[in-house]
C-alpha cells in the first residue's frame, strides 16, 4: 500500500522538554478524510506539524506521499509543500494584498505563466465559492470568507494532502459547518484530508475517520466516529 501518511513510532520531545508526541504510529490512505482530535495539549499540531515538516521527530519514521521527510535537506522541503497543502486557525492572509493575489502568491514560486495563474487562481477561487471577491482585501471578509480564501491559497497548487489545523476555531457554528462540508467536497473530489478539531458536534455528524490524541499518543481510530470514545463499540 502506498500511503499518504506513513508515521511509524515517531516521537518529539520540545527544547524544554515537554514530550509532545510518544511513539505515534498512523497511517493514512490516500483519498481518506480523517479528523484528529483529543485534549489541547495532546499533540495535534505538532504531529501535523511534523508532516509539513515544521518540526523534525527526535525518532521513529515519517513519509509523506512517499517522501522521508525527516531525512529531507532543507532545500528539498518545497518539493514536500508542493506535494501538500496547509490552512490554520488564523487564516495567514496577506492584510495588503487582495484575496486573488494571496490565492496567486503560492503560485507564483513555481514559474507559471500569467495567464495560467490567472486561470488556475479563478478555477480554485470558483471551487470554494468565493470567485466574485477576487479584488476584496482580507479585511473585507467575513472570517469565513477568509478561511475560504486560505483554503484556496493552500490548494491552488493541487496538491493530494490537505492539513487543517483547527480550520473553524475561529468561525461560528453555521459557518464552520459550512467549511467542514466544503473540505468534504474537496475530499471527495480526490484529496487526502487530515483536519484536526475541537468541534464536536461537527465530528459527530460527519461519520468519518476520528484518530483520538491524549498525552502525546494516539489512544483510539474509529472508521466511522463520533467524538466521545466511548460511545464507540471496541
Ligand atoms: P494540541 O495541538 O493538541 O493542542 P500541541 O501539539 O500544540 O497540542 O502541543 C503539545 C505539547 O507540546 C503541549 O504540552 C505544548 O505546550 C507543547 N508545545 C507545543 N509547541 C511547543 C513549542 N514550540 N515549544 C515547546 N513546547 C511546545
Ligand atoms: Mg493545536
């Protein structure tokens, strides 16, 4: 099986020596829809963090739609986030710049023509609804305009891996419904998505994948899940 996540008894203890992540073993398929969730603290951002490669594990064995990424070098770490896709919390637009020129920035790296990008950024600006506010500025959004907008700029390049850390922290109910329904769509268009969430009412009705984090560790993965383990069967 070719995994797009393959972590195998990866660990990472902090500079002043917290133990964030204890052995963490996970694999996920490609085209899979998974949530992570579990007590702030447990290690969600971190363990996702160690696959955009933000962080490095101490050990254990980590690829990524087949790349070892602790052993990539530091100038190989674009062909990683080419190969992903990453949206947070806080969104992380540009305040200067307009929603299509944030949407363009991530584009514009890898040498495409003009007039690709410019097709390519209406394309994905039309996939998540948001195709007439390419000229708004950030502040000019809703914050769940916003997280559309982010979403856009972390998928522009197409990659098979989306990461979601806590995406709707930020949004009310309704609106985060609507995202999580949005990164569904997406999912079923082809790509791998990993969201890590507090938004229980969201995991309960979505029936997907729940990989449950505690104390640094993976302590329950439910095909079918809801939020609270132990309404699930063992
Ligand atoms: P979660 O996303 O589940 O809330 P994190 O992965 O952010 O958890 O944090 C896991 C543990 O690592 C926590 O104890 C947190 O305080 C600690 N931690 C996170 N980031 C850092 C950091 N940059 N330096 C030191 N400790 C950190
Ligand atoms: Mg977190």
């Amino acid at each position: 099986m070719d995994w797009m996540i393959d972590a195998e008894e990866v660990s990472l203890t902090y500079p002043k020596g917290v133990q964030a992540l204890d052995r963490v073993t996970l694999k996920v398929a490609p085209g899979e829809f998974a949530f992570i969730v579990g007590p702030t603290g447990s290690g969600k951002s971190t363990f996702l963090k160690l696959l955009y490669r933000e962080e490095v594990p101490d050990t254990g064995r980590l690829k990524v739609d087949g790349i070892d990424v602790p052993a990539l070098r530091r100038g190989h770490v674009p062909f990683l986030r080419r190969r992903l896709g990453v949206v947070f919390q806080d969104f992380r637009l540009l305040p200067q710049r307009t929603v299509e020129e944030n949407v363009a920035f991530a584009l514009h790296v890898t040498g495409a023509t003009r007039r690709r990008l410019r097709t390519r950024v209406q394309e994905v600006l039309q996939e998540v609804g948001l195709a007439d506010r390419s000229r708004a500025y950030p502040h000019e959004l809703s914050g769940g305009e916003q997280q559309r907008v982010s979403l856009a700029r972390a998928l522009v390049h197409q990659p098979p891996l989306l990461l979601a850390d806590e995406p709707t922290g930020n949004l009310d109910p309704t609106t985060s419904w609507e995202i999580v329904q949005l990164l569904s769509a997406i999912n079923e268009q082809g790509t791998t998505v990993v969201m890590a969430t507090h938004a229980q009412d969201m995991v309960d009705r979505m029936h997907r994948r729940v990989i449950f984090f505690e104390n640094g560790q993976i302590v329950g993965d439910v095909k079918e899940g809801g939020y609270l383990r132990d309404t699930q069967p063992a």
